[in-house]
C-alpha cells in the first residue's frame, strides 16, 4: 500500500491487536518504510510473510476475516503465493553490500496511541529529511510478531524468554550503501529511539547486537533467564574464552573483551 501516516497508524494497530488470533501457520512482518526516491516515490506500508495454506485463496482469506483490508484497503500490489520451498528459498537473499544500524524490543505489551503516532510521524517527514541525502538510504519500522507455536513454550523453557501469546518483535532500521550517506539517518534513528524508548517496554532482540545498550544488554536480550545463563556460563567456560563484546559473562557484568562486527 501507498504510505500515508493514517495508513501506518491504523495498520500497526490493526496488525498487533489481531495476528496473534491468526492461525500458527502463519509467519511474517508489517512494515512502514519511506520514500526510496525513483525506486519507491511515496514510501510503503508492507505485509510480507508465509502463511502455509493450501492455495493462494485461502492465504488472502486468513487476512480478509481478520478485517486487514477493511483497514487499509485492498493491496495496491495484490499478495502473491508461493509453495513451501520458494517461500524458503526467498528468505535466504542476499542484499547488495549496505551500512545498517538496527534499535530493537521485545513488545509484550501493544503499542499505546501515542507511541503508534510518534512512529509513524517520524516515517513519514524522514521524506523530508533523509530522501535529499540520496536514493540509497532506506528507514523503516518492522513488526515480526511470535505468539503461536513460539508460545506453547514457558518463558524458563529456553534461553530466549519471550513467549507471551502477545508479544511481538519490533525493529528500528536504516540502511545506506554510500559510505558518506551515513550521519543522517544515524541521527534520525536516534532522535526517534530516544522517543519511543519511554513508551516500549525495556527490552532488546539478541539477533540484533546494540552496542549502546552497554551493562543492560543481558537483561534487555535475556530477562529472567539471565541469572541461569551465566550460571551455565561459569560452569563450562569460567575463563571466558568464548566472548564478543555482547556475550553472556561469567560474572555479573557483561565481557568488554574481544571484537564485534555486524
């Protein structure tokens, strides 16, 4: 669909009250992301994802009783399907070389009003801000929600705590592939988590590695498995010899040595 700020409003809301009632075959994201200058002129409001139904009609239809297009309308671009191993392999690709910066949560609560309108007001005037620097910046808001299967689990089952029926993945990215395009959506990311981050609950995904989240990373990526994880971790490696800057530490505090790259 064509971005429009009550479009990515209504649609984030429409999405976190009612996908986890969606049956567990399905799997996917709703994303908002802006203008891409000649690539996409007016930004997006996108729902990607596998649903593992039985034919294209009855993938369409999981979403039509759900009342999605009741709330924004029927797709500008109509949904596609694929079978089981073109699904898969679609998720292996590969984008072209890009610098990326992620800020991530764990929603387990949905998203007040406020915070919906903050998002998805910064989506829309990084128009104004971000497509002057060049057509190679992207900025986007992703929504990837669990629940389902994920949550047939205890939160002490494994090391990955989240799963509450309800919670879902919320993801914060810009990405830029000229190396001198960087500083501005650096600093819109910035200025929108510094926001946000009094309405999201306090929390981080471990898959995508913030090094500004320094002492709490292990608690924002483990909550209360944190404690028995470095239990583990000073059982079988005391020294600490398997470590990155982010690694689980055989002490309270996480470890500063080693190297990170992402």
């Amino acid at each position: 669909w064509n971005l429009t700020k009550a479009r990515a409003v209504d649609g984030l809301a429409w999405y976190q009250r009612n996908v986890p009632n969606l049956p567990n075959e399905y799997s996917g994201a709703f994303s908002i992301q802006g203008d891409r200058g000649t690539n996409a002129p007016w930004g997006r409001v996108i729902l990607t994802g596998i649903y593992m139904g039985k034919n294209r009609a009855e993938t369409k239809a999981v979403f039509e009783a759900a009342g999605l297009f009741a709330v924004l309308g029927q797709p500008g671009r109509d949904m596609s399907y694929f079978n089981t191993i073109r699904s898969t392999l679609g998720y292996t690709y590969v984008p072209p070389a890009q610098y990326f910066k992620s800020k991530s949560t764990m929603q387990v609560n949905e998203y007040s009003a406020e915070a919906l309108d903050l998002i998805a007001d910064a989506i829309v005037k990084g128009n104004d801000t971000l497509l002057p620097v060049g057509d190679d910046v992207e900025w986007q808001l992703q929504v990837h929600p669990l629940g389902g299967a994920v949550s047939d689990l205890n939160t002490s089952d494994t090391a990955f705590p989240w799963r509450s029926a309800t919670v879902f993945n919320s993801k914060l990215r810009v990405a830029w592939a000229d190396p001198s395009h960087g500083e501005a959506p650096l600093a819109w990311l910035a200025e929108i988590a510094e926001k946000l981050a009094p309405l999201e609950d306090p929390t981080a995904y471990s898959n995508y590695i913030d090094e500004e989240l320094g002492e709490d990373s292990g608690r924002r990526y483990f909550s209360t498995n944190l404690e028995r994880l470095q239990a583990v971790k000073r059982k079988y490696d005391p020294k600490n010899f398997f470590r990155f800057p982010f690694s689980i530490s055989p002490s309270c505090h996480r470890s500063h040595h080693g190297s990170h790259r992402s």
